[in-house]
C-alpha cells in the first residue's frame, strides 16, 4: 500500500522518511494542500528503476531497427561476439 505523507514531514521528520524508503524498498508519496506533489525514493531504487528504464528505451530501439530491417541476425551477432571476446561455442 502506498505511503502518503504531507509536505511538511520532509522537513519535520525527514529522518523518518529516508528510514522507511531504506528499510523498505519503497516509495514515499508526498501531498501539497493535500494534491500529490512529489515522491520520495532512496538513491538505490532511483537507480534500479533508471536503469529498469535505460534497458526498455535500448530494448526498443533494437525492435524499432529490427523491424526496419536494420538489425543484424543473431548468428552474426553471436561470430561478431565470439571473434572479438574470443569465445568458442
């Protein structure tokens, strides 16, 4: 369930707040005049989810060229990887 707190806890209890989002892994909702304002995430899960985001946009892109035929096929993706890291089937 979604934590809800009002502005005025990021500066009276902010302790509190970066506790909760490094002990549980989650994000703290933050109102202005009771209307949704900010959220609040730890530095660790800010990465994680930018990263979560940087695959998908790189994940789509390689479908995009995929689909206009500019992809290569995964044999040749697969020699290319085996020539330069010297690996062997």
């Amino acid at each position: 369930m979604a934590t809800i707190r009002p502005s005025s806890d990021l500066r009276n209890k902010y302790n509190e707040i970066s506790d909760f989002c490094h002990t549980y892994n989650e994000p703290v909702f933050i109102t202005k005049n009771g209307t949704g304002d900010l959220v609040v995430l730890s530095n660790t899960d800010y990465e994680r989810l930018s990263g979560k985001h940087e695959l998908y946009r790189l994940l789509e892109e390689g479908f995009t060229s995929m689909k206009e035929g500019r992809g290569r096929s995964a044999t040749e993706v697969l020699d290319s990887l085996e020539k330069e890291f010297g690996l062997r089937g």
